[in-house]
C-alpha cells in the first residue's frame, strides 16, 4: 500500500492516444490498496497555441485574463484523462487547481502556492477515485484563478504530495532522469542515480529544464522524496532526495548547467548615494520582476557616479522596459543599455566547497576558447558566468569535457 501522486507533461498527454497509455500503465502498475493522484499539464502545445490566441487579440499583457485562458488547456486534459480511466473501469474524479484546495498569491501568469487544504482530494481517494488534478493553477483567496509560470505542474504535484504526505511523487516526462548536463548539447553527459535537493535547485534555477526550482523547494521542504523519470519507459529514473539517503554522499561537481533566456541591462550614471539602488530594484520588484547577477561598478573619473549592471530574464524584458523608461527619467540616469544576446554557464556541486582550484579551473576554459565573461556570480555549490549567446554551446561542451574526464 502506497500513496503515490504521479505528475505528466504535456507530451505525455498531447494525443488522447497518449493519454488512453498512460492510463493503462496506471493501472497495470497500481498495487492493491496503492491511492494515486495524477497531476497532468495542458496536451501538447496547448499552452503556447492559447498564447498566440491571445497575441491575435492583442498585445498587452492583461495578466488576469491571460491566466483565465491558460488554465483552461490543464482543464481538458483533466476531464479527457477522467473520462478514460471510467471507460478502462476504474473510479476517477477530475479537479481544477482550485477544486483541489491550492490557493495562490495575486500575482497572475507566476503565482505563489501559499496553502493546499487536501480535503477533497482525500475525500476522493477515501470513495476509491483516482483523483486527477489540474496542473499550473491555483486560486487567489477573492476566487480568481492564477497560473504558475512554466513548469507549474512539477510545483503543483510536489506541493499536493507534501500536503498528503505521499510516499513518492513521480515526475513523468520526454526524458529518463536528470543528466550531468543537457544531452541535445553535449552528448555524453550521464544519468544521474540520485541528486540532492540543494544540487536540484541550483541546476534548476541556473537553467536546467528538467524540474522548475519552486517544485524542488517544495520537495526539500517537505522531504518528498521525487522520482524524475521517462513516460515512456519503465527503467528507474533520478532521485531528488536528502543527501544523508544517497549511496555516495558528496561529489565535486554534479553538473553544468545553460540558461539563454537572459538579458543584460546596464544603467548608466546612477547617484552613488543610498536609496537609488533601492528605486531601481523595488520599482523591478513590484512588477515581479525576478533580476539574478547584479554588479555595481564606482567610476573613478567622475565622482559621485555609478553604473549598475544586472540579468534577468527576456521574457521579464516588457516589463522591465516600462520600469527603466520611468528610472531613465525620474532618475536622469545617463543611458540605460539592454543586451537581449546573453546566456549563463554554471558549474553546480556541493563537493566544489574547500576545493581551490575549481573557479581558475573554470576560467581557464573560458580564457582557452577565447571567450569573454562579462559576469561572475558564485554560491556555496555553484559558479556561474555571464557570456555571449552565440559561445554557450561551445563552452558547456569544454566545461563538461573537463570536469567529467574521469568518468
């Protein structure tokens, strides 16, 4: 007997041919007196065809609305996998985010899960239903629906194990576990048995795809043990988990990651006195603008001046850009400079901490391919570097071919 919450992605629910599959594995793979909760993503490329719905109508981001056409991709692939498990003879109940007792912040196209009341869901389960939520959404407390930013199924599926305290929650994808690096990039980049939650999220905040790092926080926070693996296969995936149940405790480095949606923004001539970094960062954050690497540089020739350099992401930029038109001239700043041709490199391992040798290690490769870093931000268990675009492919591949030549 277990209590298992199963999460699928949009490409492994993009056809009902698909979903009528999975469904079949379900209950092939279900034991006696086993509860499930399957959390499941619009089909296919449901979400992006609603997006450019929306960009024929208009283009502005009206983000309440946005969310209220957004959700409904989740809604069909909800109702449509239900209607299959009823016909395969097995009791099941569909659930909207809401329906499913995630309530959300107000911030729309990225909200917040601030509580989960499971009630309903163990109800379901209780009468005997395999209980299929809707992933992405969630529901403000004044009733609006909000959506989760990309990848708001893995959070929605974490959030709702820890919230019934689940065995495992297993998160099915295109891929069969999480790899040392992105193999479409480099080739020979290996399966990982077992990663920790702290590797997990720095990977998946430095660009890797495979997890969305709220999902991973949830994980750590309520110790859900996650189950990264491929749709369609059945071998073992990866592991997310606390590091004391891993077979080997600490690596040096477990892997590199690459994030190209990234975005310079350098204003320059900022009053070097207290407060004006404060407008500028305080004006980004009440649009929920996230910003990453930040620099602050004092110019030597002009007294009183300084130049202020920062990333976030390009999709944040038409946001950010009516921020910067009020500090440009509130502000009387100089110029603000927008590069939208960026990308970040990472190097993630919790072993990299009391290693000298790591960082020289790292910028000797960049100093090798003749590539120029323009950013360097460290943690405790990564370093990442700020380059062009059109150099990332070439300096993940080194990166990797350097520090996994052992293996």
């Amino acid at each position: 007997m277990a209590l298992i919450v199963k999460k699928f992605g949009g490409s492994s629910v993009a056809t009902p041919d698909k979903i009528s599959s999975i469904v079949q594995r379900v209950i092939r793979e279900k034991k006696e007196g086993d509860q499930i909760v399957i959390v499941v993503s619009a089909m296919g490329d449901t979400t992006d065809e609603l997006v450019t719905l929306a960009n024929k109508i208009t283009s502005k981001p009206y983000g309440r609305e946005m969310d209220m056409l957004l959700a409904t991709g989740e809604q069909i692939s909800i109702a449509l996998m239900a209607m299959a498990f009823e016909e395969a003879g097995e009791k099941a109940i569909s659930f909207t985010g809401g329906q499913a007792g995630i309530m959300t912040s107000a911030a729309f196209n990225k909200g917040r899960i601030l509580d989960l009341q499971p009630a309903r869901i163990f109800k379901a389960l209780q009468e005997g239903n395999i209980v299929i939520v809707a992933g992405f959404q969630g529901q403000t407390s004044r009733g609006d629906i909000t959506t989760l930013g990309r990848g708001g199924s893995d959070t929605t599926a974490v959030a709702i194990a820890g919230a019934i305290h689940a065995d495992v929650c297993e998160i099915f994808t295109d891929v069969d576990g999480i790899y040392t690096s992105d193999p479409r990039v480099v080739p020979a980049a290996q399966k990982m048995e077992s990663i920790t939650y702290g590797e997990m999220l720095e990977m998946a905040k430095l660009g890797a795809g495979v997890m969305q790092p709220r999902a991973v926080e949830m994980g750590s926070r309520f110790n859900v043990p996650i189950h990264v693996r491929s749709t369609f296969s059945e071998e073992p995936g990866t592991m997310i988990q606390e590091d004391y149940a891993m077979k080997v405790k600490q690596y040096l480095i477990r892997g590199v990651a690459q994030d190209k949606n990234v975005a310079k923004i350098t204003v320059l001539g900022i009053p070097n006195r207290p407060g004006f970094a404060y407008q500028v960062f305080a004006e980004l954050a009440e649009k929920n603008v996230d910003v990453d690497m930040i620099v602050q540089s004092v110019r030597i020739a002009k007294e009183g001046v300084t130049d202020i350099t920062f990333t976030i992401a390009r999709t944040e930029l038409p946001a950010a850009r009516e921020v910067l038109a009020h500090i440009q001239k509130e502000l009387s700043v100089e110029d603000i400079l927008v590069d939208e041709s960026m990308a970040k490199v990472s190097l993630v391992g919790a072993g990299m901490a009391g290693h000298p040798g790591i960082a020289a290690g790292m910028f000797g490769i960049f100093s090798d391919h003749h590539i120029n870093i323009e950013i360097i931000s460290t943690s405790e268990i990564s370093i990442s570097c700020l380059i062009a675009e059109e150099s990332m492919e070439k300096a993940v591949q080194a990166i990797h071919a350097h520090f996994f030549k052992e293996n």
